[in-house]
C-alpha cells in the first residue's frame, strides 16, 4: 500500500495545481436555487467550476459564495457556500451541500478562499469524494493569531452531498504570539488512503509534519508522525496528533 499511498499524493499535487474557471451563467442560477423556496440572494464573492472525472463530459463540480445581502455593516458579515456536482447538459444539481459560514476573528472569504480538490479519492469501491479546501482571507496580525487551509471531502448521497470528512491542513499557529514577530509552529499534514475496513471504507493516513519557525528565518527540522482516520458512524473520525498539529476545521460546518 506505500505506492498507492505515494500515489494519491501525487495525484493531488496535480489536483490542486489545476486551474478552474468562474462558474458560468446557468450554474449560477441552479445553485442559487439551492436555497428552495427562498432562492439565494446576495453577491457572487467566490465561484470555481471544473469537470468532474468521475462522470466526464457531462458533470461538472462547483463551489460557489454567496455574500448575504445586508451583512457585513456591524461586523457580522455572513456568506451562503454551495458545493455541488451539476449536470451541465440540463443545468440541473444532482447532489449539494449547502452552510452558512459567519465573520469572526480569524474567519473571512474571498474569492481565493475556497478551492475544489478534485485528487481521486475513492473512499469506498464506487464512492469517489469531492474533496473542497477553505483558506481564510483574514490576515492572522493579533495575538492568538492562526492562519492556514483545512480539507473537507463530500460524499455524493442521492440529492445530498454528505459531509465525511474535515482536518485542518497546513496550517501555522503561533499560540498567544503574533505570526511573524514571535515563534510560531507551521503544520504541514498531507493524506493517503490505506487498505478497506470490513464495511469497504478505505482507512486513512495523515501525516503530519510541525516545525518551529522564529522571525530570524530560522526552523527546526519537521518530525513527521502519522495517525489514522476509521469510518464510523457516517464520518470519518481520526485519532489526535502525537505532534502539535491543529486539527480543528472552524469554521464548523463548511
């Protein structure tokens, strides 16, 4: 399994170094409507589409934000995010997953805060997940400052895109420091599938490497350490860091 492993790493190196294009007209509108009887307002801040491998030429996987109209004038701006797999040929969603996520201290979106993964991670014979990476636009220049992506892979359910998956990746945290002016650990995790468990759900690996940056450029060496994530209950739940890693998802519920 250390090739297959290698493997899905190399494949999401390519998956993330693939560009996606602003998602067009039609695809704006069915994922607006999302919302059901109260279509999705507000304006586009965020949107990339790209094809979907598992059903070429005719599926296309989108993420789009939405900030929500009359948000943002006390600090409390909110966006609706969409991800979804989007029939083209009838601009129809075949399956979605809709959340809101809200402003706070160390959580804003731009239009370079949410990108699709698309490495091929087949979790389970026939279930290939959808994976979306989320990137903070807020700049971590106050103490107890953070910064960094997490990924979420999404499981296509009926109409539904599940939900299976969430870990902070590569993330930097510099405790009750400021990043930049004080010491800070820099968290790179990266993710492998293993072999099936007796439900047919591939176990995962992450693999985690922390380094201790400080403002004169200097760093230790990364130790890295691995740690495993079992299918239960719906969800993949991983067990916790032998190292520093971060390994929440906030903002919860993307």
């Amino acid at each position: 399994m250390k090739f297959a492993a290698l493997l899905l790493v190399a494949f999401t190196s390519l998956a993330e170094a693939g560009e996606g294009a602003a998602c067009p007209g039609d695809i704006e509108t069915a994922l607006r409507a999302v919302g059901g009887k109260r279509s999705i307002r507000g304006e586009v801040v965020a949107s990339e589409c790209r094809p979907w491998p598992a059903g070429p030429g005719r599926v296309t996987a989108a993420v789009m934000a939405f900030q929500k109209p009359n948000s943002g004038s006390n600090g409390d701006t909110e966006w609706e995010v969409v991800v979804a797999l989007v029939d083209t040929a009838r601009s129809k969603v075949l399956s979605s997953h809709h959340m809101t996520l809200q402003e706070d201290a160390v959580t804003w979106l731009s239009g370079q805060s949410l990108s699709l993964d698309l490495a091929p991670y087949w979790l389970k014979a026939g279930v290939r997940a959808l994976g979306l990476r989320f990137s903070s636009d807020r700049s971590a220049n106050a103490a107890n400052s953070r910064t960094g992506s997490a990924l979420r892979l999404y499981v296509p359910e009926g109409q539904r895109l599940r939900p299976v998956f969430c870990q902070a990746m590569n993330w930097q945290d510099a405790g009750m420091g400021v990043i930049g002016q004080d010491p800070w650990n820099d968290a790179q995790t990266t993710l492998s599938l293993l072999d099936p468990q007796a439900a047919g759900w591939r176990r995962l690996r992450l693999t985690d490497q922390v380094s201790r940056q400080t403002p004169d450029d200097s760093a230790s060496t990364p130790k890295p350490s691995h740690r495993e994530c079992r299918f239960e209950t719906g969800a993949y739940r991983c067990d916790p860091p032998r190292s520093e890693a971060i390994t929440d998802c906030n903002p919860a519920g993307l």
